[in-house]
DNA sequence: CCCTATTCTTAACACGTGTAAAAAACGTCT
DNA sequence: AGACGTTTTTTACACGTGTTAAGAATAGGG
C-alpha cells in the first residue's frame, strides 16, 4: 500500500535503471520505446507511486493536447447536452477539454477567454453570452487559435467559423406545421439573452409573410435577462389569459423552457392546450428539451440536432488544428431541425 | 489595434524597463510592488500583447490556485445547480475551478482524479458516482489532497469529509408529511446510480416503522442505470397503473426526475394526482428539481439546499487548505431538506 | 547634505519535463 | 568475428516563471 512516492522523472529513472529521456519518451507514446524497455519500466511503476507533472509536460509541447470550451450557463439541460456532446467528441480524438462558465457575465467569459490563452490552449469552442459579449473577445480568440463558434451567432461578427442550427429553417418548419395544421401561430419571444432569440424571431416573422399571414409577436415587455426561461412563459402568458387574450390561439414558443412556462400558465388557467380539439389552445416550442416529451401534455417542439453540432464544432476545430498557417475561409455549418409532433399542438 | 505581441517576461522586462524579478512579483500581487512601479508597468502592458504563461507560473508556486471538481454527469439540473453554486463560492475565495465531468462512467472519474493529482490543485470536490466508483480512488485523493466529498455518501468509506442533505431528515419529513395528510406512501425507488438512492430508500423505511406503518417499495424492476430518470418513473407507474394498482396511492418518488415520468404516467392514464380529492393518486418527489413548480400539477417535494452544500463544501475546502498538516478529525455537515408542499400531494 | 529604510536591479539557481546530438550498447546478419 | 541498424544512455540545453541573495538606487528624514 505504501508506496514509495516519486516525484520527478529523474528519481523515477534512478529508481527503475532506465535514462530519463527514455521515460519521457515512455509517457508521451509507448510504441516509441522498445518492448524490453516497455516492460521494466512498466514493472517499475507498479512497485512506486509516480505522476507526471501535468504543468511541466505541457511547457515545452508545441501542442498542449487541451481545447478549451466556454459555455454561458450550466442551469440549462439544452447547454449541457451540447457540453457533453462536445467532451466526448473531444475525447474521442484525444483531447482533454477545459470547459468554463460564464455565468452570464461578459467579464467572466472575457477571462475565461484569457486563461485559455494563458494555457495555450489548441483552440477553443465558445458559444456566445449574447449582445452583452464583447466581441473583441471572440476576435482575439480567433486571431489567436484555431477558434469555433457555435450555437448562437452574433450578427456583426464576420470572418468566424460558426456551427448552430438553421432558425430560418427550424423556426420556419414549425410555423408551417402550426399553421397548417391549426391557425396560425402568435410567437412568445424569449429574454434576448442571445443571438438565437432574434433569429427565431426574424424566422417567425419571415416565414409567416412568406404564407400572407400578419405575425404577431408576444412577451418582449418582461424581459429578465436572468435566464429563468420557465417563469417567463409562465408569467407571459398568465397575463394575458387573464385578460381572456390567446386562449384559443397557436402558441410557438422561443424555446421549449419557455413553453413548459407557457403550459404551466394554461394549467392555472384551467386551458387544456393540445390538437384534439381543432380551433383550441395551442403550445409549441423549440430545442426539444430533454424533459418535453415528458411534460402534460407532451409539449410538440423542433428539435436541435445537438449531438451533431458539438461533433461537428469539434471536427472542424481539429481540422484548423492540422493545417499550419490556418487559411481559413470560413466555415458555417447550419443544422436542420427535426419537427417532434406530440400533444401540445 | 496591432499591439506588438510580447511572449515572455524578460522580453516585457525589457520593454518597459522594469525588472524580471519585479513584474514576477507584480503579476502575484500588484501591492508587493511601489506605486511607481505599479504606475509604470501598468503604462506599458497598455502598449504591448502579453500574457503570463499558465503553466510556468503554476509549475513553481507551492499552491496553484485551482481547485478540481468531478460531478458524476452533466444532464441534470441538480448538480449543475451544485457546481454553480461551487464555482461562485470557490471564485469568491480567489480560487479557479477545474470542472470534471465522469459521465457515469468510474474509469473516466479516475482520470479525473489522475488528472487533479498531476496538476497539483490545491484540493478536490467530489460527487461520487455511485456504487461502481473505485473506493481507492477517494482513499487516494483524501491522503494526499485536502479533499471533500458532496452530495452522496459511500457507506463503507471512512475518515473523509462529507457535506451532503440529511436524508434520514429530509425524506423523513416528506413521509411523515405525505402519512399525516394522505395515505402512508409507497416509495418508487430509481437507478442505484448513487447512493443517495439507497440511503432514501432506507430513510423511508425506517420511518414508516417509526410510524407502525408496513413499507412498500416499487420500481426495483427496472433499474437502468443510465440516469434516464424520467423514463424510469414512467415506465415503472405506466405498468402497475396498467394493472390499476396503486391508482389511489400516494406516491413517494425517489427524486423529481423520477416523479416528473411519475407525473406522466398518471397523465397516460386519466389520472389526476393532487391533494385535492382526499384518498386519490398523490405524488412527491425530493429535490425540489428546478422544473417541479412548473410541472402539472406542480410538485410536491423536498428542497435540498444546493447553495449551502456548495458553499459548505468549498468553505471546509479552505478550511483544510490553510492548515499545513491537517490532523483533520473527520467532519460531516448533513443539511435540512425543507418541505414543499405544492398540488401534486 | 548625509544617513537610513525601502525598493529595485542584477545575477543566479530552481522547478520538472521536452528535445536534440553524440556516444555507447545491443541485436542481427553475413 | 566483423559490420550494420536499432535502441538506449549520456550530456546538454531549452521552456517561462518563481525565488533568493547580494548590491545599487531611491526616497524620506534630519
């Protein structure tokens, strides 16, 4: 149990009777040491406790072997499936992911940024705050390292290779479906806390003049950027229900949290949103929030393809990785939504 | 805007005519320096590019600053609550946090673990993954770091720190509540992913002794242990609601999650749990998941308080930290869970 | 103006590992 | 046994900053 504890390479090549630069060879890639050699020091390490030092492998490397990820909240199961997407892409190739929060706070993600740079970081995946971000941030990044945006995009940023969802197309598809199969929808907007926000709701409207229909957009007047996504609905839509407003309307959410709000608010209301009864309360959102299939009813929405876009953020940052002088024209990968047809609408 | 991009101290020293042995000492704490100086070197990272390098600063300091963190998975609201809450304290302190995320999976926590132990952080948190997680993995990093456990508490592990809900408390509380104002209730056990699910369990046995009244526990059939809660409640209920049992029971979940495909199923079949019809369906969960007061009905539970086990995690952390050789007697702070009674019992 | 206390610079070594070049050891083949 | 190719050891320097000890410069006080 008590082994001897090694700190240094140096020790350990004493202690084993093999030369120092063969252990570091050892620990970078195994195959490039001979079998013997494989074999004693691997006796050796079982007989001591030995780590390398992680800050001492990293200084000399051209490559530290690290992509850093920044996220803007962790309160959100939308973020976190893509965080996980992206870690396990990540390890696949061999990459050991940094990830940082920034908690909504553009200074926080300013130095999130800062740390990646300090630790010389390969690159970095960043999906952004929101109009609160300073863009300097995602310029620097991406003059700096082989940089990725994803998820949302800020509209004046240019030059920035960019993986997210089609909104005109999502958006678009469940409009289409709502109106198709209902009446026409009204749109719940949500706390512009980022670029998609506007996006969907530029989607909505474009896609609803593009049908001759008049677009009618809902609950910009309490706007808390806090993120509490559910409370908004909730309180949004309580509102006007109470005036007798909306209660028999289309209903299309910015996104899934809100409608769970939004469904919440029905249900005080004694409204039973669904496609049962045709010309009645109708709720949809959009993201597919890992919860909505199992809300009440089960809440129709379009689905991000979330598992394809961290893949994807992190395949083409692997592929600026390869090439020396990054080139880089740049690269905007837009996923299609899924339409998820389930009670709500 | 193309400021001249500096890549080492000795080149900054030169720069702006300072000493290499000053910036060192500025950059670690700017008032170990005069206000000359400070005002001076201040000047000159205006005009020039420069970062200090992560790894060679951390390589030598005695403390690096950072603490580690390994949560079991990312996909559920509960922990990234608990890392929020962590992170912020831990910033708050001057620390940076390295987030480590096993997903399930015990090999991937040793890693991590590894991983801490080469960086030389400080002190680790950890919310242990659960009955498949290598005991010897802990041991390792409570000998050899200021180390605290969170959240779930392995039975056979001793002499580690521990912050985490008192469950024996909290579940109680929720059986007692549940007994008095209802029927006693039946408990729908989850995945043994940790084991919290077995200390719940327990809890809730035991008290229906204390009450006289004879246990019953379902859902032991079908533990995936994937973490897919909501399926699981579903699942389970969806069979025996099938069947008409327990249509009139009172239902005690083992978390929201589980609760919330509770929820579904009674909705699946024309159920309408709530304390409203004396000795019909009720249903309770624990956790208070962020989701649960908008559910429908809105859930019944027991809030564990996430802001203070972070913060009481992070604080103990410290505590260890400043210490040099902890004789550390064991603590184990357990919080109150505290009772929310909302529709759905 | 001188004296003393403070702050700075200079010079040097340290941290633990990566990496390159040259010399040595080893194995295999003729 | 000799020659050759592979692998290892030896030796040395590098990475960028922390840290220390000595001496030099500066500031404040008389």
């Amino acid at each position: 149990m008590a082994k001897p504890e090694i700190h240094t390479m140096e020790e350990l090549s004493a202690a084993i009777g093999v030369s120092r630069p063969t252990l570091s060879r050892y620990f970078q890639d195994p195959t490039k040491v001979s079998k013997s050699s494989v074999e004693r020091i691997r006796r050796g390490l079982e007989q001591v406790e030995y780590i390398p030092n992680f800050f001492a492998t990293r200084m000399n490397r051209k490559t530290t072997g690290m992509i850093g990820v920044i996220i803007p909240y962790l309160n959100d199961l939308f973020f976190t499936r893509l965080l996980e997407s992206i870690e396990r892409a990540a390890m696949r190739a061999g990459y050991t992911v940094i990830t940082q929060c920034s908690h909504s706070d553009p200074e926080i993600e300013a130095r999130a940024a800062e740390t990646f740079l300090s630790m010389n970081v390969d690159g970095a995946v960043v999906a952004p705050l929101g109009n609160h971000s300073d863009l300097n941030v995602y310029e620097r990044l991406n003059s700096r390292l082989p940089f990725v945006l994803m998820d949302s995009r800020p509209a004046r940023l240019s030059g920035v290779d960019f993986v997210g969802t089609d909104h005109v197309q999502s958006t678009g598809l469940i409009t289409e479906y709502l109106t198709r199969v209902g009446g026409p929808p009204v749109f719940l907007a949500m706390p512009r806390v980022n670029f998609n926000a506007l996006e969907r709701e530029m989607a909505y409207t474009s896609k609803m003049q593009e049908l001759g229909l008049e677009p009618t957009i809902i609950g910009m007047e309490s706007l808390n950027a806090e993120g509490h996504f559910e409370a908004h609905g909730l309180a949004v839509l309580d509102h006007y229900f109470s005036k007798g407003d909306f209660i028999n309307a289309s209903i299309l959410c910015a996104n899934d949290r809100v409608a769970i709000g939004a469904l919440r608010a029905a249900a005080q209301h004694g409204l039973e949103p669904g496609t049962l009864r045709r010309g009645g309360l109708r709720i949809a959102g959009h993201d597919d929030y890992p919860l909505s299939e199992f809300m009440i009813p089960t809440l129709t929405t379009v689905a991000q393809n979330v598992q394809a876009i961290g893949q994807a953020a992190v395949d083409r940052l692997i592929e600026k990785l390869r090439v020396e002088k990054p080139q880089s024209n740049q690269t905007v990968q837009l996923m299609d939504g899924v339409l998820k047809v389930r009670q709500s609408a």
